[in-house]
C-alpha cells in the first residue's frame, strides 16, 4: 500500500532569484486567468483536452511558459470548471426540493484565480540536486535553489522516495516563496489479524469527535473553544462586510484563509490523536448527512438555531475524516466508513432504536426500552465501534475489505441495518468514559 502526503519546503531565494520565481508565478496566474475567459466564453466549458487546443500556442508566446506549464494550465482550469458544474447541479437539486431558494452564482462570471501559484512536473521542470538543493525552471531558464523543511521529509526525499508534481507557493505574509511536493509513502500491508484494537468515532458540534474503543476506553475531544472562535470570526466577518471598503474587502480575504487555517489546524491536531498504531478505525458515511439532518433555518429558525446551523455549516467533518485515514494508513492502520443511519438513536445496550431514545435531541440518551442512559455522543461512538467490529469480522471470512457499504439498493440497506441491530455492547459496561474529556482548539 501508498500514502501520498505533501511535503512543504522553504526555498532559500536570494534577491535575483525571487525576482525570476515571482515573474514565473505571475505569468502562470496570468495564464491561468487568460484560460478561464477563454473557457467561460466557450460555454463554460470544462473539456481541458478542447481547452489546451485553444490556449497552448498563446500560452507559449503571450506569457513565455515552458512546454509542460502551458499543458498544465488547460488542465487546472479544466479541473475548476467541473468543480463549479458540480456545485451548480447540488445547488439545483436543493431548489428543486425546496432546500433554499438561492441559486448558486460561481458560473455567473469567469472564475478569477488571484494566489500567485504555479505547477510543475517532476524531472521535467523541477528535479533535486545533492545537498538539499532543487532545480526550478522560470522564464529564464533553470535555477538551483537550496531549501529548508520538516527533517522526516527531508530524509524521504533523500531516500528515493517516490516524487510527483509540486507547485510554488506564495506567502504573502512573510513574503516567502514555498515548494509543494507530492510523495508517495509506502505504508505496512494491514491484515485483520493484526488489528489489536477496534474504535469507532462520532463528529459533532459540541463535542468535535467522540471516539470509543471496545475496551471502553473513551475520549471527548470538545468542540466549546472552536466554536467561540468560529462565532468571534463571524462577527468580524460581519462588521467588514457593512462597512465594504476595500481594506475591508482585503481583511476579509486574510480572515477568510487564518479561518480555515484554524479549521485545519484542530483537525490535525485531532487526527493526531484518533489515529493509533494498529487499529480498525469507524467513521461514519456523511454522504448526505444534511439531507438526513435537516433543521429550521432562515426566519423559521431562532438565534441560538442559527447560530448552530452556521457553526455546522463552517466546519468540514471530511477533512477530518480524511486527516484520520491518512494517518492512520502511515501508522499502519486503517480507516472505514460505516452507516450514519440511527448511530445515536440505537441503544447499544438493547438494540432498541426509536427517536424518543434522544429526549428533546438532546445530549442525553435514554433507552425507552430498557433504560439504558447514557452520553449521545458516546452512544454513538460505540455504536459505530460496533459496526466497525462487524467490518473486521467480514474482512477475516471474505478476505476482503469494502471501504464503504454500497446501499443503492433500499433492500441492501434494509440487510445491514438489520445486521447492525443485532449487535450489543457488553451489559456490565460503565456508563461514564473511562478517558478525559479533551479541549481543542
């Protein structure tokens, strides 16, 4: 098996340098922009094979890029269109059923790429010389530029670790030009039988992650300061936004990136901590999880509603899933999706599942059946645990691992629900977490 993880390094430019590297990222945005007009007037299309006839030769003489660059363009212009034709689809789907009423405007102009960035191919524009040095190719010709950055990538590099496209990156607010490589790191072939530890996790607003272990050892990783933070961020945004000057409108761009690094920043930091050496991880299948949890919004919805849909609607539970894989998969374990459906309104003491189970959807849980109470958050971490079991039993007799359930099929997903029912955590378990609660963020 392979991970790809990004190595970030620092190039150590001198003044010359910078100036060739900047007019290099400059042309390429330029190209860039040039190539999204271009697309936008030919019906917005996101064909790149189309686009790259129409733009190459003008990319090479207008803006002077390199062969590979001027092929690289069409493609990421390519790549930007069909991600806005899939927004513009999900957001005619939710008017279609009555979701909102607001039509999705990211079509309505030429998409505008800003960042000073620029892709390159391995070998081909950029290569590693001895000595922590890389070659780069600019508008005029190579240059050779030593670089800094964390000691584990370093040696990866060095140790002929496979190595894909990189792109320059600017940071505008240190003034320092970055390199962004793609490597492939092979990671210990998992079998079932060596998985000495089962867990499963549940995200959530209050409580960002909930993950429990079928040893019951458990952990609360509290979402409380994040949220304080992202509602601090909101007010912010809020004041720039009625005042519409354009510092204003520049403040709001830097907000908008310390925002999501701060997102991104937690996520690691939980990851970090849910991902240990030899485990079976559960995580749950979000795919269509707002459809499945919709609540009041707009006038409808209270303050305090709001307030909860927005803070829902900021933080990105994929990119946390997708944190937890990938560290997992170097730490020589792995991740899985299992069902969402009724994870914190099935008790898992009884197999009971009703939603009187959640009084007033709240945080406590209280089994209608046998009157088993407990954390609704925590019951849905075991529950997952369970579910994650069963994955690890069928990986043992199939010898195969399916990454996620295909539930098309109303009746194949009838089956495993029926399956999931039937699963039980010990009775003579605590109802309290074995672990303490932790604060992130």
């Amino acid at each position: 098996m392979s991970q790809t993880i990004t190595a970030k390094l620092k190039l150590n430019l001198n003044t010359e340098q910078k100036a060739l590297v900047s007019q290099t990222a400059l042309a390429y945005r330029d190209a860039l922009n040039y190539t999204s007009q271009i697309a936008f007037d030919a019906g917005k299309t996101s064909n790149g094979d189309k686009l790259q006839k129409a733009v190459y030769g003008e990319l090479r003489v207008r803006f002077g890029l390199g062969a590979q660059m001027a092929c690289n363009v069409p493609r990421q212009v390519s790549t930007t269109y069909k991600t806005l034709w899939t927004k513009v689809k999900q957001s005619n789907d939710a008017i279609a059923k009555g979701y909102t009423k607001r039509r999705y405007k990211g079509l309505d102009k030429a998409p505008k790429y800003i960042s000073r960035t620029c892709t390159l191919n391995y070998q081909r524009d950029y290569s590693f010389k001895t000595e922590r040095r890389v070659s780069i190719i600019t508008l005029q010709g190579r240059i050779v530029v030593s670089y800094d950055g964390y000691n584990k990538h370093l040696d990866l590099i060095s140790n002929g670790t496979k190595i894909g496209a990189a792109k320059i990156v600017y940071q505008r607010s240190s003034k320092t030009y970055y390199l962004m490589v793609s490597l492939e790191v092979k990671t210990p072939e998992i079998e079932p039988l060596k998985i000495t530890r089962v867990s499963g996790v549940d995200v959530g607003m209050r409580y960002l992650a909930v993950e429990t272990d079928l040893n019951n050892k458990s952990k609360f990783y509290s979402g409380k300061a994040a949220r304080h933070k992202a509602n601090r961020y909101h007010k912010a945004r809020q004041t720039l936004q009625r005042k519409g000057t354009r510092s204003a409108k520049r403040r709001l761009i830097a907000l908008s990136g310390r925002e999501r690094r701060f997102i991104a920043d937690v996520n690691h930091k939980i990851s970090k901590e849910i991902a240990k050496p030899n485990s079976l991880i559960g995580l749950e299948d979000l795919t269509g999880i707002r459809d499945r949890t919709s609540s009041k919004s707009g006038n409808k919805a209270s303050k305090k509603q709001r307030r909860t849909n927005r803070n829902k609607a900021k933080w990105s539970f994929a990119e946390l899933h997708g944190y937890i894989d990938y560290k997992a998969n170097l730490n020589g374990s792995l991740a899985t999706k299992v069902l969402a459906h009724y994870t914190s309104k099935s008790c898992p003491k009884c197999g009971h599942t009703s939603d009187a189970n959640r009084p007033n959807k709240g945080l406590l849980f209280r089994c209608e059946c046998c009157g088993h109470e407990l954390h609704a958050d925590l019951v849905g971490s075991r529950n997952i645990a369970l579910r994650t079991l069963l994955v690890r039993q069928d990986w043992i007799s199939t010898g195969s691992l399916s990454a996620s359930h295909n539930v098309s099929r109303v009746e194949t997903k009838a089956e495993i629900l029926q399956r999931f029912s039937e699963l039980r955590w010990t009775s003579d378990t605590s109802p309290h977490c074995s672990g303490t609660p932790l604060s992130v963020g």
